[in-house]
C-alpha cells in the first residue's frame, strides 16, 4: 500500500504525537508498506535541534519524510507550523508519488498555515480516501496562549469550533483515539468520527530492570539524589501542562513533608524553563531541571525514578502515563482528558480532584511517605499494557486505512490483504 502522511510535526521535536509517528512510520516500514510523509522543515531551528537532519529524506526502507515550507507557530522557539507557500510543493509530490490514501495528522494545525484543508483537494481529484486524525484539543488551551478577557475568548472558542468542523466534515474519516475525546469532538459538530485504540508504545523499551544503583550519580552527578523520593515530570514545558496549578499545589504538599527527602525532577524544556525554576526554587533546593531528554534515554529515567506526576488536565491520552506504567512506577494525574482512561484510582495511581490543591498533596503524600504502596501500585500498572503494542495500534489503522480504500475504489480480496504486508520486522527479512 502507498501512504502519504502530512504530519504537523515530526522529530526531532519529542512530544506524543512526534514520537508515535516515528513508531508508526516503523511498524509500516517493517511491514513492507510505500509511506511519504510531509512535515514542517525544521532547519531554521537548528541551533535548537542540531540533529533534524537525521529526520528527512529515505530515513527507512520505503519511508521518506518530506520537509515543507514553514514558519514559526504560535510564536514559540522551538516549533514550527507549514506555511501557505508549502502548497504547490505538496500537491507536486502526491502528484508524483500517487498514494492510494492520503492521512493528516492535526489537520486544523496544518490548515491555519496552509489557508486550506490539507490533502482534501488532491484525494478528490484522485478519488482516494482522505482521512483527518484529531489529536489535540486545541479549542481547550486558548486560555493558556491567549490572555484575552472572557469574551474574547469565548469568541475566539466559537470561531475554532467552527474550523474543526469545517476541516474534519470534509474528511471521509475523523479518527480519534480517546473515547472521552470522542465525545467531547461529537459534541462540537464533527459528525464522521470514528474512535478505535490508534496510540501506542514501545513496551520493550520500558522496564523495572533499567533500575540500577547510583543511576543520577553515574547519568547528571546528582548522588543525592539517588537516596530521595523522585518525583519526575515529563513533558514540553509550556503553560497547557498546568504549571500554574503544580506551582500551587506543590507548595501546599512541601509544608507536609521535609524538602530534603524528595527530589523534583523536571525533564523536558520550552518557554516556561526559567519560570517553572525560579517559582520551584523557593519550595524546595531539592529541584533539578533535566532539559531535553532524548527518547532512548527517557526508559532509564522513568524506572530509577518513583512517582510519574503530571497536571495537565487536557491531555488526549497521556503516553508519558504509559511509559510510566511499563517502568514500573504509579503515577499521579488530574481526573480530567485521556489519562482517566488508564489509571484506575488507588489501584495503579491516584487520580485527584482537577484545580484542588488539598486532594493533589493529600494523594502525594501517600505516595511519598509509603514506599510500599508505590511498589505495589507500580506492580500493578504493568498488568494492563498489552493492548497498546505497536503491533496492535498500527494493525488497527492499516485496517481502517484498507477498509476506506475499498469503499472508495473496490477492488479484488486478494490483491488488498486485510492484515499487514508483512507481519514482523524478522519475515521482512526473509
């Protein structure tokens, strides 16, 4: 099969959605799939990402990543949105390439640079499916980017309900992977929406048995650390994540316990660095700022670490919830968007009262004060990951991607398989 994916974003940004297109784009390649995808270009950042170049072109077997004509979004440092002039270079390499279905990862994203709907004009003119794939409710964090009076805001709110409809009506398919998402989008107008288990992540790559002795001594000179409660953070550091609440909320936690007996650690970067420091400094001498970790190093960081906390209350599935899990440790999390769906209070985690300061140092405490409970919380977490391989994840959406492609244009059983080309990385070897 030949698939073109225009992605708002590709590595070298590390957050969810980058990274799973990445495992997405492996899974396809192993299977024997054909696969272009389009993506903001990343040069001009390179003193931020010195490595994007190890991103585009052929980066695996029948995988090359195309680099568009983009611009800075949303005024941050370190992203980058497709620009009006990426059209012609687009519509040219479907053109060329042909695909038999076009996926658009973030379409409203990619719409607000383009001034059109992406992929929509070419599938038409083709008569192939177009599929739109919601993964961030971007109507939900105006009030971080955007400090307007209330009106204001509520105007603009109505007018991004409008474009979410006007973009995903005019897929043949709004995918979405989060059943409480689904009914949020729903509920918005957008009426060809279909939820299935689309998120994934490398399990294999997570695991207690990364926990080894003097772990922050050997990897940030950091060997106090090695004998406090860790508490980790994960994440782009941007005001969406909650950070006004976690200011809050942590302080109200430290008048409980001694500030030398836990250590926050805080990995991940973006504007709010010097903020989120200079507010955690005053808590606790106990807070070590990370940066950028790189995803083969995040693992090793999540098991020698004890509690996963995160705040953010508009996360559409949380993957950094399930790396957690599949390290071994509970996590911690608002009982607000996608992360309700895999920790179950009291039994692999806690799950708190969004905005309340009391319930978050309350269940915290309980964490850090009972090492026991940790353990058996995060015993507990590994239990329920199966369902979120790769293998999984990305069989289900070449079934649907198949399924569309023979609605639009039927064709022979035998000549479109319903399961992958090839089922494993070792038979596309063979």
């Amino acid at each position: 099969m030949k698939i073109a994916i225009i992605a708002s974003g590709f590595l070298p940004v590390v957050d969810g959605v980058t990274v799973s297109g990445f495992h997405r784009l492996q899974k396809l390649s192993d299977w024997g799939h054909q696969v272009k995808l389009f993506c903001p270009d990343y040069s001009a950042l390179a003193s931020v990402y010195p490595n994007w170049q190890d991103y585009i072109g052929p980066i695996l077997p029948n995988v090359e990543v195309i680099p568009l004509p983009s611009s800075a979004f949303m005024g941050l440092d370190f992203e980058r949105n497709v620009n009006w002039q990426a059209r012609h270079h687009l519509q040219t390499a479907l053109e060329d390439f042909q695909p038999d279905i076009v996926h658009v990862d973030e379409p409203e994203r990619l719409s607000v640079g383009l001034w059109q709907i992406p992929g929509i004009k070419y599938a038409q003119r083709a008569n192939i499916p177009c599929v739109g794939f919601f993964r961030t409710n971007f109507i939900e964090y105006a009030e971080d980017y955007f400090n307007w009076p209330p009106r204001a805001l509520s105007a603009l709110k109505y007018c991004f309900t409008l474009l979410l409809r006007r973009v995903y009506n005019a897929y043949d398919t709004t995918l979405v992977t989060s059943p409480i998402t689904h009914q949020k989008i729903t509920d918005l107008g957008i009426t060809n929406t279909r939820y299935a288990s689309l998120v994934g992540f490398d399990a294999d790559h997570f695991s207690p048995e990364l926990k080894c002795p003097g772990y922050f001594a050997q990897t940030y000179g950091l060997p106090q650390v090695d004998r406090q409660v860790k508490l980790v953070f994960v994440g782009r550091l941007t005001p969406d994540k909650g950070w006004g609440f976690t200011f809050k909320a942590l302080q109200d936690f430290f008048n409980r316990v001694k500030p030398d007996r836990v250590a926050l650690l805080v990995a991940g970067d973006g504007p709010m660095h010097s903020e989120i420091e200079d507010a955690l400094q005053p808590l606790t001498n106990q807070v070590h700022m990370l940066g950028r970790v790189a995803p083969h190093q995040v693992p090793a960081l999540l098991a020698n670490s004890d509690i996963h906390v995160t705040t953010s209350e508009k996360e559409a599935r949380g993957l950094t919830v399930l790396e957690a899990f599949a390290s071994g440790i509970p996590v911690l999390a608002p009982r607000a968007g996608g992360v309700v769906e895999n920790i179950v209070d009291g039994w692999n985690g806690f799950l708190y009262t969004p905005q309340s300061v009391a319930d978050f140092a309350d269940k915290l405490q309980q964490l850090v004060t009972d090492s026991n409970l940790r353990r058996h919380m995060g015993e507990r977490a590994q239990s329920s990951l199966d369902q979120y391989s790769w293998d999984n994840t990305v069989h289900t959406l070449v079934t649907l991607w198949q399924e569309l492609i023979r609605k639009r244009q039927p064709v022979p059983q035998a000549t479109l398989p319903l399961k992958p080309l090839v089922n494993s990385t070792a038979d596309a070897q063979s």
